[in-house]
C-alpha cells in the first residue's frame, strides 16, 4: 500500500449518507454515498460512492453491498465510484500508475482498491489519463496565426490578477460552466462552492502560468496552471508544471482558443525554467487530449467504476 501524497484540503460535497463496518481483527472500511442531484447518463438514476477507505477485500465488499442498497432504496438505477458527490470533487483509482511519481493534486489510492470494486460487481464506465509533455521548449506552430484571429474578433488574453484572486474565480465561474456542461457525467456547481474550491490554491498558485481570455469584458476562456508541489517531497527538482484547468466557451466564435491557451501556459513555463509539464486527468474521449497529444505521451490512467443495482 502506498503512501498518500500531502496536498491542500479540499471542500467536499457533503454525503447523503455515510456507511462504515469494522470486523473482527480491526479491519474497517467506510463510504459516503449521494442520491440527491444526480448526474446525467443514459436512462439512468446515477447514485455516488466516494470517500472510500477499506482494509481489505472482505470488509469493502460489505460496505460496498450496504452502499448500493442504500441507493437502490432511493430510487438510483446505477451506483457509479469513487466520486464524492460530482465530478467537480475527488473522483476515479489510479489504475495505470508508471513510473512517474503522485503529483500535486492528482487522485490517490492504494493499487488494491480497484480490484475490491471489480470484487464487488462494478466495471469500467470511464477512463482517464494524465500526459507528460517534456518538450516545453516546442512552440505550436498553428497558435500565433489562430490568437491573431481571435484578437481580430476583440478576444485579448491576459495573465492572471493574483491580488484579484477571488474575483478572478468567480468571473471564470460562468465560462466553466458552459464548457464542461458536455462533459461525461457533468452536473452544475454554483458560484461560491466553485470559489471555495479553489481557495486552497491561492497560496501555492504560479500566477504566471494562469491565463484568462476575455472579449467586450466577459471572460471566454482560461487556463490554469500549477507548480508541481510535490517534486521536492519526492526529492526531485521543481521542474514540472501542472496544467490542471482548460476551458473555453464553446461558442464557434472562440474556435481554436484552448491550443492558444496552452500555448501561452506552456510557453511561459518555458520561460519560467519549467522542462516538463503534465496534463492532468483527461477524459479519453474529450477534446483536451488531441490537444495533449501535440507534445504529451501518457503517463498515467484511471478508471471510474460502475454497478447496475439490483430491483432498479
């Protein structure tokens, strides 16, 4: 079992339940599980189980049948995990670690943990992956022609005003909306839960390599960058960047905007003397990841789980 990386605390979604069972020996397993607000998927009622903890198969499977029950009893047809509550919180196992360490910020579990799931009846629903793009230095021969289009059409970028953090948040609320309103398993998020989760990284923030697009005063994208902060602890240089948020409005209008936004962040980074950046947590079927695979061979996969419930 590996160690749990340190990171910021992070706001959670508040469960609408929780489940815990301890057998003999000390052994204990625990879960939250959410019905209210249900994601979007097929015809299905989408129940939650997240902020898993288990010590070995036998106890998680227990916790597991409970949770699902507990759905079931409210009418959820699908029990989907980990994810506590949304997608907008800690979800997915780290099921393809490699060879790079943990990263800031970056899910962590214990490498059994999905095979007490699969134990339990779930399988895959989603897969994801982080990239790692060692060519800082390569610069994207098609943005500068793609940005002077955008600025032709009144759209400016600009970095981030970090002594603006928390207004910087709240203008950027509307446009993440619009752009993961897509997104597998999306579910809305309102103002000031989305400025309360990213409160925490104020402080280690590399304002630099945090960029905001904006037209007539209304933001149309961003892209949020971040130092990797857990090189040092694992006695390696600071020399990697996260790219953790790319969002753009979806509108025709700003076409080609996210690769100009990656291409000031990394480009920036460059400058900054980053020499590896990761692209973190990608859904495979999204977007992000062509863009990714302009400069990024994967790293790393995860997996989101899923289980039929029974009587549903």
């Amino acid at each position: 079992m590996s160690e749990r990386p340190s990171k910021p605390p992070k706001p959670r979604s508040t469960a609408d339940a929780q489940v815990r069972m301890e057998i003999e020996g000390g052994q204990h397993a625990r879960c939250g599980v959410w019905w209210n607000a249900p994601p979007s998927y097929a015809t299905h009622r989408v129940g939650r189980i997240g902020e898993f903890e288990a010590d070995s198969e036998r106890v998680a499977a227990i916790v597991l049948e409970r949770a699902c029950g507990q759905l079931a009893a409210q009418g959820c047809t699908l029990a989907v995990g980990p994810m506590d509550g949304s997608t907008w919180h800690s979800y997915r196992f780290v099921t393809e670690r490699g060879s790079e360490p943990a990263f800031f910020l970056e899910p962590h579990n214990p490498d059994e943990w999905p095979s007490y799931f699969r134990a339990a009846g779930f399988e895959p629903l989603a897969h994801y992956t982080s990239a790692l793009d060692r060519g800082l230095e390569i610069r994207d021969p098609k943005a500068p022609e793609i940005e002077q289009r955008l600025a032709s059409r009144g759209v400016r970028i600009r970095p981030l005003d970090l002594q603006r953090f928390e207004a910087e948040m709240r203008a950027i609320h509307r446009v993440s909306l619009a752009s993961f309103a897509r997104n597998f398993l999306y579910s809305p998020i309102g103002e000031e839960e989305f400025v309360a989760m990213y409160a925490p990284l104020r402080e280690p923030i590399d304002p630099s390599i945090v960029f905001i697009a904006e037209r007539d005063g209304a933001v149309a994208g961003f892209v949020f960058g971040m130092p990797d902060l857990l090189r040092p602890q694992h006695g390696l240089p600071a020399d990697t960047m996260i790219v953790k948020t790319l969002a753009r409005d979806p509108h025709e209008l700003y076409a080609g905007l996210g690769g100009v936004l990656l291409e000031r962040c990394r480009s920036a980074a460059h400058e900054r003397g980053y020499t590896r950046c990761i692209h973190a947590l990608m859904f495979d079927e999204n977007a992000s990841v062509d863009l990714s695979e302009r400069f990024g061979a994967t790293m790393r996969g995860y997996t989101l789980f899923a289980k039929e419930l029974a009587g549903a």
